[in-house]
C-alpha cells in the first residue's frame, strides 16, 4: 500500500484480556518501529526490527508485551492481561532502515487501545 | 527524566507572520533531531531534520536551527498558514552511536489565526 496500516483504528477490551494489534509497513521498507502515545506525551519508543529481528526491545515496559515480525514485513505486538494503564494510542512506523532518518519514517495512524 | 522538552504546550501565531517553536535536550549523546507534525487521529508526519554537525537546515518555509552548546533547537515557519495549525513534536536520536529509537518532547500546539 501507499502509506502504513494499522488495524484495528480502535480497540476497546476488558482488563485482563489479551490483544493483538497489527502493522502492515510501506512495501520495501526493513526497518519497523512501534511507538506508544499516552494522552498529553509525545511517542514513547517500545521496539525496533530491522527485517525479521528485533534490533532493540528496550522500550517494551515489561514482559506482557511482545511483538513479532515473521516475514520481515507484516508486524504484531501483543498485549498479555491488559491492564488500564495500557491504555495509549500504538503507533507504528517503517523506513528502509538506516538512511530512514534523512526523510524521517512514516507512522500509521495509530490504534487507539482502551483497557476498561 | 524527560530527555527532550518542550516547554510551552501550546502557541498562538497571526497567519503571514513567524511561528518559533523551541526545543531543548539533556542527552549529549544525541546527534539527529527531527521536527514531526501531528494532526487529529493521525499519525505524526516527518518536517525536517538536523544533524548536530550543522547548526542550519531549510526546506521551504521551515528552518531548523540547532544550538549545541546550549542544547536548544528551533523550528521556524515563514510565513505561518492556517493548515500549520497541528502539534509539532521535537525527537532526537543518537545515530552514531547506532541508536535508532527516537526520543520525543511533550509536543508544541500550534494554531495559526487567520
């Protein structure tokens, strides 16, 4: 596609709950990167990959997050036993890789995760 | 700690003049900076960048300028446009030293009157 896909826009699950949120990146891109914005902050990094690796985890907040990306393109991060504090909007972002920063990357729209 | 800042939450320019929108950062390691534009239910958009061996860059009505020694950076919009009306986010990474993730400030609201 032209731009890159998050699905779903807006998710709404019950604390406890497991979730899934996906990322579909520009076609070519090697580099994918997932960014979490709560309300009133900027994006706060969570994990990079560089094709199918996970360069750097550093940001996932704890252990009941995950993210994959099998194929080297196509990305999911996973949420185990949400809770209301993971409430945020969970963006994504692709570029191909380390020349990425002269044009900066291209984020998705975002998925809007609400933990009630 | 919050390693970049943007102090002033929100800014309120007249349309056809200067909009400066400012930055400021803790990290000595960091080497790249970029200024994203942010509209409702979208996802930021990359604007323009720097590298910290400039200290200017431009692209059309956008300058970035970037201080070191005072850590500060700035963003100019000449002359301002109503569609500029959008939170802007300041991100710094330190690229040379292989750190790809980027470090964000708070944002900056920016409405432009027509």
């Amino acid at each position: 596609g032209a731009g890159v896909s998050q699905t779903p826009s807006n998710k709404v699950t019950e604390k406890g709950k497991y979730v899934e949120l996906r990322c579909d990146p520009i076609s070519g891109h090697t580099a994918l990167y997932w960014y979490r914005q709560s309300l009133g902050q900027g994006p706060e990094f969570l994990i990079y990959f560089q094709g199918t690796g996970a360069a750097d985890d550093s940001g996932l907040p704890n252990d009941r997050f995950f993210a994959v990306r099998p194929e080297g393109s196509v990305s999911t991060l996973k949420i185990q036993r949400t809770e209301r504090g993971d409430s945020a909007v969970y963006l994504c972002a692709s570029s191909f890789g380390d020349r990425g920063y002269d044009y900066g990357y291209t984020f998705g729209s975002g998925t809007r995760l609400t933990v009630v | 700690d919050q390693q970049v800042k943007q102090n002033s939450p929100s800014l309120s320019v007249q349309e056809g003049r200067i909009s400066i929108l400012n930055c400021d950062y803790t990290n000595s390691m960091f080497d790249y900076f970029l200024w994203y534009k942010k509209y409702p239910a979208e996802g930021p958009t990359f604007l323009i960048s720097i590298s910290s061996i400039k200290d200017k860059n431009e692209d059309g009505r956008f300058t970035v300028f970037l201080n070191k020694s005072a850590k500060h950076l700035s963003l100019h919009i000449v002359p301002s446009q109503p569609g500029d009306s959008a939170v802007y986010f300041c991100a710094a990474s330190a690229l040379t030293f292989g750190n790809e993730k980027l470090t964000f400030g708070t944002g900056t609201r920016l409405t432009i009157i027509p």
